[in-house]
C-alpha cells in the first residue's frame, strides 16, 4: 500500500494475524503489485471484470464515497494518477515534460460481482483501501487501534491522536476514543510536470491535481474509510472545505492546515491538550 501500518495488539498472534490480513488486503487491492487483482483488473481490456468477494467489497465502499461525496471522491481517477506521472511507487516518480492530453470523467457502477466501467477507466483504491483495512482488522478483532498512511480505526477510548503539520510541528491534538479519523496531505507526495509542481489527488471534474489552498486536512469520522473519504473531500473543496464538512451529518470534525501554516476547524470541535 505504499505506507507502514500500525497496530495495538493483544498479543504477537494476534499481530501475526493482522500482518496476514494486510497482506491479504495488498494482494487484492494495491496498484503497484503487478500480480495483485487490482492490477488484473486494470490491465483487462474488458469494460465488465467479475471481481472476487473482497475487492467487491471495497469497490462497495469506493462507491459509497463516491455517492456521500457527490462525486468528489472517485477511485475511477485512476488513468488520471497514472498519466499524470505516478504510475510507480513514489520513490521512484520522476518529472514530467508537460501535461498528459485532456481526458473525461471516468464512468463505472457495480453490478453482481462485477466492475462495468467505460474504456479507459484504471481504479485506483489508494486511502479507500487502506481505511477500509483498517476497519475491518479492527471489526475482525485484530488489534484495539489499527494506523495505516494517515488513516486510524480505534476502539480504545483513550486514543489521543497528534495531528503533525507539512512542516513536522503538532497543529493539535484530537481525542479519538472510539471512531476513525483519516489525514491527507497535498505537501508530501509532489513532482514536477512542466513548470508546474502538482499532488497525488486528483479531481474527478478535470482528471488534473487539485490546486487548493489547503495543505493538510484531517477528518473524523464513525469509520476510517468514511473519515477518508471526507478528507479527501474537505481537499477537493478548497476553499469551501469546511463549510461542505459541516453540513454533512456523518463528518463529526474537520481540520484544515492553511499554506501559511492557519489551522482552522468546524465549528464546536474540541482538541487534547
């Protein structure tokens, strides 16, 4: 998944279980194993994909995303992330010459145990799955706490949650408890394409890098994939990022890192001291 995770375990075979069901979670869902399904599926030249159990069900919760978000969060961005210059593990990313051609929204649904999508669609379940991971280790037991890339599922009321700026400096501290709570970044994963230095997030409504005044948004939520999805969504927004979070009822708390390094929050958000 391009990350490390985390857990709180009760013991190291409980550990050793969560090591496997991450394991298991990459081999179906990473973009960058060639022998992954996820893969599999993007290199079919096929516009309907049957798909296993699993990865139907974290294309449901992309799906999901997708719907809450109206449309802002989409993994069928996938041809968009590629083109645009990270088609590779980030290490080994390099500088583009200029911009790739235009391309369309990317069009797909769900039908029984199946992907139907339009041509060209690549999907890229990149914080979708790893929140998703995160959810279900915590749901099968595995672990109290589960951290992978930014996003956290914890069952232990205690969890307070550090929230670290682009520039390493901790903007807040949040009382998690029970919950999810998810952090992207437009700072950290970033490259050259012409003269223009973009971020891994792409926007659905252009198949371009967001440009955004934020540069760190993280969001809590019931569950890590639904706290992911609103961050990326609080991204996408901008400037109104914010004002979208409070109005939708499954965002408990949003808060945005500003380019001159303000943090600002929806209102009634409380922090740890």
């Amino acid at each position: 998944m391009g990350t490390e995770v985390e857990g709180w375990c009760t013991d190291e075979p409980a550990c050793e279980s969560l090591r496997a069901w991450f394991e298991e979670a990459e081999q179906v869902c990473s973009r960058f194993r060639e022998d992954s399904e996820l893969s599999r599926l993007n290199r079919s030249p096929h516009r309907s994909v049957a798909v296993s159990e699993l990865l139907y069900e974290v294309l449901a919760a992309a799906d999901r995303a997708r719907e809450s978000t109206n449309g802002l969060v989409d993994v069928g961005v996938g041809a968009g992330v590629v083109e645009w210059g990270y088609n590779t593990t980030f290490e080994k990313v390099v500088a583009l010459p200029g911009p790739p051609a235009p391309r369309q929204t990317p069009v797909w649904e769900l039908g029984s145990r199946a992907l139907n999508r339009s041509p060209g669609t690549l999907v890229d379940l990149g914080g979708i799955a790893k929140g998703w991971a995160c959810d279900r280790a915590v749901d099968l037991g595995l672990a109290t706490v589960v951290s992978a890339g930014g996003d956290m599922r914890s069952t232990d009321p205690g969890t307070t949650v550090p929230i670290v700026d682009p520039w390493g400096n901790t903007a807040v501290n949040i009382q998690l408890g029970a919950g999810g709570l998810a952090t992207s970044s437009t700072s950290r994963r970033r490259w050259k394409v012409g003269s223009r230095e973009v971020s891994h997030v792409i926007d659905p409504r252009t198949m371009e890098p967001i440009r955004t005044p934020i540069v760190s948004a993280t969001v809590v939520a019931r569950s890590a994939v639904e706290a992911e999805s609103g961050t990326k969504a609080v991204l996408l927004h901008g400037d109104d990022g914010l004002a979208w979070a409070t109005e939708v009822d499954w965002v408990d708390l949003a808060i945005v890192v500003w380019q001159d390094g303000s943090v600002y929050a929806t209102p009634g958000t409380t922090v740890a001291v």
